[in-house]
C-alpha cells in the first residue's frame, strides 16, 4: 500500500507536474512585463521636451514676427506662437491657462521685452522660458530681460516638483482600492457606496496633506479636494466596471491602462506639451492625465484651463459606472432568488428523506 499523499505522484499528470510546467511560463511573462513596464514609464521621459508648446507674443506686428523666428530658430518644433494685442491680453492668456508664457515687446523705442511664466503650470518649460529669455535680446545684460512668473509654486516647494510626485500614488491609489473592494465585498451596493465613499474621504484628506502638510499648494482647499475625489472616483469606478464585466481580466486591462500608459502620459510632471507630440495629447483622454489637469487647474489658477478635464472624468466616471451597473445585473440573474433556494432545498431534503 502507497504512503504517498494525493497530488504528490511523480508522473506527467500529476499536480507537481503540472506546477513545474508552469514555472518557465510564469518567468518568461513576468519577464516580459517587466521589459513592458520599463518601456511604457522610461520611453516618455527618454523623447520628453517642450513640443509645440504655445506661448503669446504681445506687440507691434514686425516686432512680434521678429520675435516669433527667434523662438522658432532656438528650439525648432518647440513653440506654437500666438500673437495678442498687448500684455494685458497676455496675462489673461496665462491665467485662463490658454498659454504657458508670453513675451510682451516694450512699445517705446529702446524699451527692453519682458517674459511672462507661470511655474505653477509647468516647471519645465517655464525654465524653457527663463532660459531662451536672454536670446531674445543678446546685447542686454543678464539682469536687463525681466521675468515675471505670474503662478509660482509655494514657499514650501520652490522648484514645484510636489504635486508632479503625487502623479503615481494617486493613480495607484484609485487602482488598488477598486482591487480591494471588489476582493472584499461581494453585494454591488456595498461596493458603490464604498468606492464613493473612499473618493470623497480620501480626496479631502490627500488635499489637507497637500495644502496644510506639505505646502505644495495653496489654493482653495475645497475645490482641490473635489477635484482629487473626481479623479480618484472615476478611476475606482472604472476598474470596478471592467472587473464586474470581465471579472479578474478587467483588473489587469485596468491595470494596464491606468498604471502603465495613463501614469507616465499623464504630463503633471511637465505639461501634456512636454512629451512626445500626439503621446501627451492621448494621455489627457485618460483618467490619470485629466485628473493631473484638473488638479493643477484647481490648485494654481483657480479652475482654469479645466472644462476638457471635467468632461473627460465625467465620461470615464458614467461609462465605469455603467459598466459596473451592466455587471451587477448579469451577476443578479445568474443568481437564484431567496424564495426559490429555499424551495429548492425544501425540494432536496424531501428527496433524501423519502422511503
């Protein structure tokens, strides 16, 4: 008589076998996750530059043309010039987040040009814009083209790199609490009532660490709250929709769209401009980079800038929901009601007591 315990056999049939057959598989697919990680997070940052970023230019018609080749000439590609009536016109540019600078020409002979940035925007091209300052009048001295930053960051973060370093927690965040709740709570209402749950709470207490902890901000703390809760929630909502309609697929095709290509093409780090052009573009369509958009919007320029933003998470929040409810509902079919189990196992005990 065998002493061996079930499922420990040696043979091809056996679950050991079975397990070993899997070990190469599972080493070549992590591999080839790893290489797709590295890919989708280092291949942004490696072709990453300003790329027809737009910038205003205020003054006389030959003047502003003047200018426009300069810009064009310094960094090719870089630029998308738009001509307004004066500084005025510029700044208001700037704080409706229509443009991330401008260069006001003086309009008395002799008068030296001023830049205009907002750091708060986008720190790197502001430090674009900073650096191509001198170019646009060589023969002054260092001190003599102005920089005027209309948006700086805060006191307690002066490069305004703070907000760019919350990019993937924040993603994470919303990714592995759907992951949570659908693990942990079976009923649909439940897990409703705590993804909205977690938005709210979470989006208020992450804005209180920004503002009140970390100093990175210093807007309305209201609004910078709600708008991480918008983000978060249409993130949360739409994993848990794919996961109700996919079932474990939808985590992973979650995954993959929010962590490895809505992450690195956010552009809260620099601005949607500042990575590889069409690439910025499409991250705003994603939860992530609408998200960053809506946070930098709220927390700097008072919602400007912000409507694309607002209708893109909307999309994403009903279309999740939408999905979740499809889900909750095939779910709610399969499943027997409550009078016709018990009829059921009334039927059963009737059978297995009967002569």
């Amino acid at each position: 008589m065998s002493t061996k315990p079930a499922g420990a056999e040696d043979g091809a049939g056996t679950p050991a076998a079975s397990g070993w057959r899997k070990v190469p598989m599972l080493i070549v697919g992590l591999t080839a996750l790893l290489v797709v990680m590295l890919t989708a997070f280092a291949l942004p940052s490696i072709n990453s530059g300003p790329h027809k970023v737009p910038v205003a230019v205020a003054g006389p018609g030959p003047a502003a043309d003047q200018i426009a080749g300069k810009l064009a000439a310094a960094r090719p590609g870089a630029f998308s010039v738009r001509k307004v009536a004066d500084a005025e016109e510029a700044r208001d540019r700037i704080d409706d987040r229509d443009v991330y600078g401008a260069v006001v020409l003086g309009t008395k002979p002799g008068a030296r040009p001023e830049v205009l940035i907002a750091t708060a925007a986008s720190p790197s091209i502001a430090a674009s814009l900073r650096a191509l300052a001198q170019s646009l009048d060589p023969a002054a001295a260092d001190s003599a083209v102005a920089v005027h930053d209309l948006h700086p960051p805060t006191d307690d973060d002066p490069n305004g790199v703070g907000l760019s370093s919350g990019a993937l927690p924040l993603v994470l965040g919303g990714y592995l609490a759907a992951a949570a709740i659908v693990i942990l709570l079976r009923e649909p209402a439940q897990r409703a009532a705590t993804a909205l749950g977690f938005a709210l709470l979470g989006g208020f207490a992450l804005g209180a660490l920004l503002q009140y902890g970390f100093g990175i901000t210093d807007g309305n703390y209201g609004l910078i709250s709600l708008a991480i809760a918008f983000g978060t929630a249409a993130t949360c909502l739409t994993i848990m929709g794919l996961h109700s309609v996919l079932g474990g697929a939808g985590l992973g095709l979650g995954a993959a769209m929010m962590i490895l290509l809505g992450n690195p093409l956010s552009g809260l780090a620099a601005g949607p401009e500042w990575l590889p052009s069409g690439w910025g573009a499409f991250g705003q369509f994603l939860p992530p980079g609408a998200g960053g958009t809506l946070l930098r919007s709220t927390a700097f320029f008072d919602g400007s800038g912000s409507f694309r933003a607002l209708l893109v998470l909307a999309g994403w929040l009903i279309g999740g929901l939408a999905l979740f409810l499809i889900g909750a509902r095939r779910a709610e079919a399969k499943t027997p009601s409550a009078p016709a189990a018990e009829e059921t196992g009334k039927e059963q005990e009737a059978t297995l007591t009967a002569p």
